[in-house]
C-alpha cells in the first residue's frame, strides 16, 4: 500500500508535534540568559525539527521517502526526550513540567511509530494517526 500524504496539515502527528514546539519555546524563555546558546536553542532546534520532518517528508515523492523523514523526526523526538531531562536535571524544567513535556513527547513517538510503519506498508493499528488526501 502507497502512503502518498501531501498536506502535513492533515496529520494528527504533525499538529501535536507542532504544539509542542509551541511550548518547548515557552517554557524556554524562561531559562537562564546563559543558555540562550546552548540548552535553550539545543531544546528548541530538536522539538521544531520533529514537525519540520514531517512536514518535509510530507513533500517527498514516495513513501520510502516519507518514512525516511519520520525515521528522522523520530530521532529528533528521542533527543528532544533527553534534552528535556537534562533540562529537569539542571533545574531548568519543574518535575511537572518535564513530566508533562515528555509524556507529549512520548506520545508524538508513538504516533510517528504507527504512522512509520503505515508509510512502510505494515499493517499499522486502528488508531494510527494517518489522514491521507483524497
């Protein structure tokens, strides 16, 4: 089965990865001036790559293309994942804003586990996140 998406608007995936970039640079400005070039941007470059994959892969002609982009999103969930510990660690993040960061985040990667596998030709679950143009 071909997964041919064209609109990354129409995936489920893509808006909550795209929420939570919203509130990765929220929670962000609030972190000490001396991180604007480290954690601060680390954190907000992988949360927003996660939704610009997607969207990118989205663009691409075949679905082995798309999957590779999701595979990537996928990695940047992963780092986003860790990076948000660190940022707990730190005391940069309360434990229930971490918490609460990344359980979305562990969330996103579920998705984007299903949707992988649908653009892969597996048989993905009833609930996979996957909207396609008619």
């Amino acid at each position: 089965m071909e997964v041919r998406v064209q609109d990354f608007h129409k995936l489920k995936v893509w808006e909550r990865a795209h929420e939570v970039t919203l509130l990765v640079y929220r929670v962000t400005a609030n972190f000490p001036r001396s991180e604007a070039f480290g954690l601060t941007s680390q954190l907000r470059r992988c949360s927003s790559s996660v939704p610009s994959l997607i969207a990118e892969g989205c663009g691409r002609g075949t679905s082995a293309d798309f999957a590779r982009f999701l595979q990537m999103a996928m990695g940047s969930a992963s780092e986003c994942e860790y990076q948000l510990l660190l940022c707990r660690d730190l005391g940069y993040l309360t434990q229930s804003e971490h918490d609460e960061l990344t359980g979305q985040v562990v969330e996103i990667k579920k998705m984007l586990s299903a949707l992988l596998s649908a653009a892969r030709g597996r048989k993905a679950g009833a609930s996979a996140p996957l909207k396609t143009d008619n």
